[in-house]
C-alpha cells in the first residue's frame, strides 16, 4: 500500500495482536468480514461468527443472553425499544385473524401500539380489567380467536401487581401464551417467565439502562418463540445498535445495587408519605404513587419539589416525578381517566439512589 487514498482507508485494525480487553468493547461496526469462502460458509453453517449487525451483533447478542439469564430464561433478543421488544413478542404468536387480550391498565405506549397498530395488521385486541379474572375469562369464552394474554408484572400508576397464578391457570386452560412487561419490576424483583409467562418483555429504558442514557428494548423466554420474534427484529429492521446494547449492559452490572438502594428509598418514602396522604406501594419495586392532598394547590407542589424535577419517565438513579394526567394518560378522555383513577392530584414517584434524608426533606418542604 503506497497512495493516501489506500491507506486512509485501510487502516490499522491490529487484528493480529492478542488482545483481551476487561469488557466488552463496543462492535461499532454493520458487518463483518471474512477472509476465505470457506470462512463465509462457516457462518452459515452455524460456526459463531458474524455477518450483518442488523442480523446480529455481538453487544446485542450479549444483551438478550444477560437479560435472559437475570430472567431465568433459555433465550433473549435486544430490540429498539421496549415497545418494539413487546412488538416482536406478539408477532411471535399471532398473526392476522387473531386476537389478543390486554389488561386495561397497560402503558400508554404499549396502549397505543395495541390498539392503533396491530389493527391495521388484522389483528384485534380486547381490554379487560385484569383485577377482575371473570371479566378476563368472558372474553377468553366469547372469543375463541385469543392466542395471548398481555399484562404487566406491576402495573401504572397505581402500581396492581398481577396475579401470575391465575394467567397460568387461564393460559392452560384456554390453550394460550402469556406475555408479560416486567420493565417497573426488574428481574430484581420479579421474574414471570418462572411463574408462566412464555414471554417477558423488558424496556430496557428504564431500569436495565439505569441511568436515562439509552433507549431500548429485550425480549426474553420459550427458545422458539424468542427465535420466531428475532426473525420479526431483522427482517421488520427494529434492531438495536451496537453502542446502546453496550450502555445497557454496563447498567446491568449495577442493577441489583441501584434496585436495593432505590427499592429501600421508595419503601421509606412510601412510610413517609402514608403519614401525610393516600399512597400507592405495593412493598416491591422503586415506584411510589401519591395524591397531592386537597389542601394543596398540585402546580404549587410540583414547583415546590425543588431538585427532584418533573420528568415524564422513570428508574433513573435520579428521584423524579411524574405526572399522569397530563403525560402517559394524556391521549385518554376525561371519564377514561376518571375509569383508571388518574386525577390531576395523582404523582407518580421514582425513588433515586441518593440519601434517604435528603429526598425526605425535599418532599417535606413540598408539602408545608
Ligand atoms: C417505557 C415503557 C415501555 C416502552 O418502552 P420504550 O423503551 O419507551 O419503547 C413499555 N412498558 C413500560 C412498562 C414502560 O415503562
């Protein structure tokens, strides 16, 4: 190689050293490549190595496999986003002409893809109240066509933690696959996919990542439902890249601390706030909701909450709040609202890692 042109682009990739770094470096790269024909069929017949990122990487590999471990589970896949991971899951088990039952209370996001999306691919989604299991099992009666039960493990904003036995129950006796979002849980606190659930989708956007730095999604559970939702991932093209798998597993390594750290602040703050209000803790999870007492004017509060701001998401090591009804319940009328219990006195809390005193002061001096 003698010109600039062919140097430039050729340039040190050092591949015949032996290096071992600590961790994983990031595999920015979207392909791969070989050296010999023979090296190429090797690829095909199985042999490990690498393509095409969008087919697979090695971060987004090492993504689903962690999160399927933590999860107790064969097989997992990273995807773009929590609503795409839930996206792939689904089209893992049905198709066209079937239907699907949802829990009424699910994440507005999640809310949206249901039932704006999946009806223009011919697939119909009922919504029922998932405390209330003959609501659930009239529709599993009256309409044959539903392959799969969706809910989440802890639900928002009143945090309903659901009832895993009875969807077991239900998914063996009406022949059905469960899938569950365990994103406001965490492995840390639940794992579905031991207690039924053939799928358990995670927004890795909130606690996975941790830190409010990336966007993304896995899906974990039954080996060949995972591998029929990966084929959706590639071929549909919602893929995640290489560097916000590797942010995301870096947030992994500190999962446990940063849950115990945040679950015993929300269990303190829950304590607290019993003295002053209504609350809403389920004893699990980081995620405390409230009622601003009549007494107080709720923009006041909000204004008075000093350095724990308003923020329309959740799980960052942060203690933030926020605000159902004019965010993740906004899209929905007044009397659904009203259906749901999301007032404008309701605030949704998630406890940070930082010292308990100091949150508890913050919130004290919001409330005089
Ligand atoms: C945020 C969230 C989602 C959607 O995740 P994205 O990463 O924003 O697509 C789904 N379910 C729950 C419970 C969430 O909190």
């Amino acid at each position: 190689m003698t010109s600039i042109e062919t140097k430039s682009v050729h340039t040190a990739q050092m591949k015949e050293r032996t290096i071992q770094p600590k961790v994983m470096p990031v595999y920015q790269t979207s392909a791969f490549a070989f050296s010999s024909l023979e090296e190429l069929e090797g690829y095909y017949e199985g042999n490990g190595t690498y393509l095409y990122s969008r087919t697979a990487n090695p971060n987004t590999d090492a993504l689903g496999q962690t999160v399927a471990d933590l999860e107790g589970a064969p097989k997992g896949v990273a995807a773009s986003s929590g609503t795409s991971a839930i996206l792939a899951g689904i089209l893992s088990v049905v198709k066209s002409g079937d239907h699907i039952l949802a829990a009424e209370d699910v994440y507005g996001g999640t809310f949206l893809l249901l039932k704006e999306e999946l009806s223009l691919m011919g697939i119909q989604v009922h919504f029922a109240d998932f405390s209330d299991i003959s609501a659930i099992e009239q529709i599993l009666i009256d309409y044959p066509e539903v392959k799969m039960i969706f809910s989440e493990s802890i639900t928002n904003p009143f945090l309903r933690v659901e009832d895993m036995e009875v969807l077991d129950q239900l998914k063996k006796h009406y022949g059905l696959k469960v899938m569950i979002d365990n994103t406001f849980a965490t492995p840390y606190t639940m794992t579905p996919y031991n207690n039924g659930a053939d799928l358990v989708a995670h927004s890795a956007t909130k606690y996975l990542g941790g830190h409010s730095d990336v966007t993304a999604g896995v899906l974990v559970g039954d080996e060949e439902l995972v591998a029929l939702a990966e084929k959706r991932i590639v071929n549909m093209g919602f893929n995640l890249s290489p560097f916000e798998a590797w942010l995301t597993i870096r947030g992994i390594k500190t999962l446990a601390l940063r849950m115990k750290a945040q679950t015993e602040n929300a269990q303190a703050i829950a304590n607290f706030l019993n003295e002053k209000t209504k609350v809403w803790y389920p004893g699990k999870g980081a995620i405390v909701s409230f009622e601003v007492p009549e007494a107080i004017d709720v923009s006041v509060f909000f204004s008075s909450l000093g350095w724990i701001k308003i923020v329309p998401t959740l799980a960052g090591v942060e203690t933030t709040v926020s605000y159902p009804y004019g965010t993740s319940h906004r899209a929905l009328s007044e009397e659904e609202k009203a259906k749901v219990g999301v007032t404008r006195r309701i605030i949704r809390l998630s406890a940070g890692i930082e010292g308990i005193e100091d949150i508890l002061e913050q919130l004290g001096a919001a409330f005089s």
